[in-house]
C-alpha cells in the first residue's frame, strides 16, 4: 500500500506546489499551479465538463440498471439467475479499448446507427451530434460500466427479506407504494455503491474522450496527459490531478454519508 499508493499520491502533491522550466524543476514552494487552475478559464470549464460527464454516466447506468437487477431477482426462478448474471459479465470478455473503438464505428458519420436511421428513412441526413462530443462520450461510458452498476443494485435487491414485502402488501400498500416505501429504500446500499463504482474512475477516464469525444468532449484525465506529456508541465498537471481527487473525495463522502442513514 505504502509502495504502490501513498507514495506515488504524496509524489503527485509535493509536485504540484513546485515549478518547471523545460527539463529543469523549481522545487521552491509556490501555489502558482493551484492560482493558474482556479483563474484560468479552460481549467474550470474542463473540470466542470468531466463532473458533468461522469454524474450524465453515473445517473443513466444506474437508472437503466435498476430495472435489469429488479427483473433478475424478482421475476427470473433462482435455477436461472446464474446464468443471467453470466450474461450480464460477458462485456468483462472483450477488451474496454476494443468496445469504445466499436462504439466510435456504431456512433460514426456514415457508422452503424446512421446507415440504419437511413435505411429505415427516419432521418434524411447522418446524425452529427452522436459522436466526437459529451453525448458520445456519455454512451460508451455507460456501455463500459453497465455491469459494474448491475451487479451491486442485484445484491442488494437479493438481500432484501421477501417477507417484508409481503407483509406491506398484507397492511394493505399496493405494488408500487411497496416498491417505493420498502423495496427502493432497503435496495439505496446496492444503488450508492454503484452510484460510486461507476462515478469514480468516469471522472478520471482517459481513453474513451480521446477516442469518441473531440474537442467538446476531452475531461480533466485528458487535460493532465497534456501536461506531463506535451507541454512538459509535470507540476501542473500534478496539482490538476490533486484538484481531481479532491473534487471525486468530496463527491464520494456525500455519497457515504447518505449510505450510512440508509444503513441504519
């Protein structure tokens, strides 16, 4: 842990107060990096779009994982599920670069989705605004972490007592009061937990802007690769990776939190 974490992280923020001239490091204290990150324009708008992006990610796994987890463990005889959780892992089989390369073929000018919508005759010129954007971007991330969503929200519906369900339906509550006021409440440990499985590493994702997001669709990772990089600015791109964690640190222990009350 020492070796493989706390080190590299202390590394990363003792460069971040330090300077750097071409090859050359300054290591006098200055806060120069943090001013530069809080004043210049592009590094707020930047950071403000990989939030966005990762929260877009986050909000739509989770609701078009819910209702797949729910369908599994309530609707599919137990013999069955582990072949639906199967299923449900068969993206693990590919690798990610290869699915957000499939995507950029699906959501291309002339790709997939357009030659279809073409073909059908639902729209007479290819879609622009599905590729080389946040939309795009948004997509393949939510393809990439879909299972991670799934998964938890599926155990902690399998966790849920049946009998308390029955018992609310016996008081007189109807299906969807029971879901709202028993199953949704008892499930919000599985739903955080995926909420941060999937909000976490989105924030900092690199390769899927690069590849499906253009200029309108790079995040703060992207940002930070151009520093070490490119315009050889390790300090820089240090103290934008610390203003990173801190934001996901802060966002996370909102989401802690909130799973502690549902937890009592």
């Amino acid at each position: 842990m020492l070796l493989l974490l706390a080190v590299p992280l202390a590394t990363i923020f003792a460069f971040s107060f330090w300077t750097q001239d071409f090859l050359n490091i300054d290591h006098t204290f200055t806060l120069k990096n943090y001013q530069e990150a809080f004043s210049d324009p592009i590094y707020r708008a930047i950071m403000l779009r990989s939030v966005t992006i990762a929260g877009a990610v986050t909000v739509v796994t989770v609701v078009l994982a819910f209702p797949i987890a729910y369908f599994v463990s309530f609707h599919v005889r137990p013999e069955r599920k582990a072949f639906w959780v199967f299923l449900i892992t068969i993206p693990f089989w590919t690798s990610y670069l290869l699915r957000a390369f499939l995507w950029k073929v699906i959501l291309g000018f002339n790709g997939v989705l357009n030659s279809g919508l073409l073909w059908l005759g639902l729209i007479d010129e290819p879609l622009t605004f599905i590729l080389y954007n946040s939309n795009a971007v948004v997509i393949t991330l939510a393809h990439a972490f879909a299972p991670f969503t799934i998964l938890p929200i599926y155990v902690a519906l399998e966790k849920i007592d049946r009998s308390l369900l029955e018992a609310s339906q016996d008081l007189g509550e109807g299906t969807v009061r029971t879901f709202f006021r028993v199953t949704l409440p008892l499930a919000m440990p599985g739903v955080i937990a995926a909420t941060l499985i999937v909000f976490i590493p989105t924030i900092g994702d690199y390769v899927t802007p690069r590849l499906v997001g253009g200029p309108d669709g790079l995040m703060i990772a992207n940002m930070i690769q151009t520093q070490f990089l490119k315009l050889n600015n390790a300090p820089m791109g240090a103290a934008l990776s610390v203003l990173a964690m801190t934001a996901v640190t802060l966002i996370s222990l909102v989401f802690l939190f909130a799973n502690r009350r549902f937890l009592k």
